[in-house]
C-alpha cells in the first residue's frame, strides 16, 4: 500500500497546527480588565491603621495580570470609599515578595518592585469624542 505524499503533508501540517494552537492557548494570560470602580460611602468614621475591618469591601475590584496563575501570588483588591471632607483608597495586596523594591523611583528601577501608582480625574464632565469634535469644529 502507497501513501499519498500530498495526503501525508496535510496530515503532519494538521497535526503541526493543532500542537501549536494548543500550546498557544496554554501560554496565553487572562488578565482582569478594570474601566470603573465603585467609590462608596463610609459606614461610619475612618480610621488611618491600615487595617480593612472598617471599609466596605463590596465595591472593590480585582486587579491581576494572570489570574489563573497568580491570583494568590501577585495580585490585588483596590477599594474606595468617600465622606464629606476625604477620599479613602485601599489596596489589599497578595504578593510573594512584599517589600521588594529593585531601587528608588528616582532614575533607578524603581516600579519594577512593589510599587502601587494610583491616578484620578477631579472633572465630573465626561468628555466623548462626539462632544470634543462638535467642539473642535466649531471653534
């Protein structure tokens, strides 16, 4: 019995895709993908400890770049909560290496430690492009 040569190409070229598609899908991160968070009310007065049992944990979000593989090793819960004179943030880290900081953020290396870098907009006007269009084209 013969085998068709062209057959036997398509076969290990099959075979060849499906090894690869496979492993691909193994090496791929899922990695949680945050656009807002959920800034709530204090329950009562604050208290600067460090400690989480006064906060409502309900709004937080989980922030982690693999989630199948690091979630219990390099992640973290970022909470927020408000009252009439402050903004509270806290962050609930999970990290192997706490306190392992490759050098100072002053010309070193020094975000590729521990390092939590937070950012805010201090506008209650959102601006769609829609909106800044009309603008641009008007003025």
């Amino acid at each position: 019995m013969t085998s068709n040569p062209s057959s036997t190409y398509r076969h290990l070229t099959t075979l060849a895709t499906a090894f690869i598609m496979a492993f691909c899908a193994q090496a791929q991160a899922t990695e949680t993908e945050n656009l807002n968070i959920r800034i709530l009310p204090t329950p009562g007065k604050m208290v600067i400890d460090g400690k989480a049992a006064d906060w409502d944990l309900s709004g937080g979000v989980f922030v982690c770049g693999d989630v199948e593989n690091l979630r219990d090793k390099i992640a973290v819960w970022i909470h927020a909560m408000y009252d009439a004179d402050n903004l509270y943030v806290l962050a609930r880290f999970a990290d192997d290496t706490p306190l392992n900081h490759a050098g100072s953020i002053a010309g070193d290396h020094g975000f590729q430690g521990d390092a939590c870098s937070c950012a805010s907009s201090l506008t209650r006007k959102r601006t769609t492009r829609k909106a800044w269009e009309v603008r641009r084209s008007a003025g």
